[in-house]
C-alpha cells in the first residue's frame, strides 16, 4: 500500500492515512506515545495530589505540636 500513497516524507500524518501509517509502523508508535504522555500527565496529577495531602498533613501537625506545646506550658 505504501507505493500506492505518496507522502512527503516530513508532512506525513498518521491519520490522514490509517493503512499507511498501520504498515509503516507509525499507528502503532502514534497509539505507544498517546499511551506514554496519558501516564505522564496521570503520574503529574498524583504527584500534585500528593504533595497537597502532605502539605495538608504538616501543617496539621504543626498546629497538634504548637497544641501540646501550649498544653505543656499552662499545665
């Protein structure tokens, strides 16, 4: 099939073409990147979620600390 599309080498799109681009291995790389950059972005956002809950969770014992600091001094 690739010899009876012709595409310029550097304007090539995966999806203007799909038996092209299946034959050519590009759809398959074009769906393993997808899959990469969907990971990426997910991990990004766990990574964000993360660090509020541990932002959270020190400022939350920070106040427990002062807390019984405070209970320690009035006795």
């Amino acid at each position: 099939m690739l010899i009876e599309h012709e595409h310029q080498p550097s304007v090539f799109d995966p999806g203007h073409c799909r038996p092209c681009a299946h034959e050519a291995g590009l759809l398959d790389h074009c769906h393993r990147v997808q899959r990469k950059e969907a990971c990426f972005r997910q991990a990004r956002a766990w990574a964000s979620a993360a660090r509020t809950y541990a932002t959270w969770a020190l400022g939350t014992s920070a106040v427990a600390v002062l807390l019984a600091f405070l209970t320690l001094l009035t006795g």
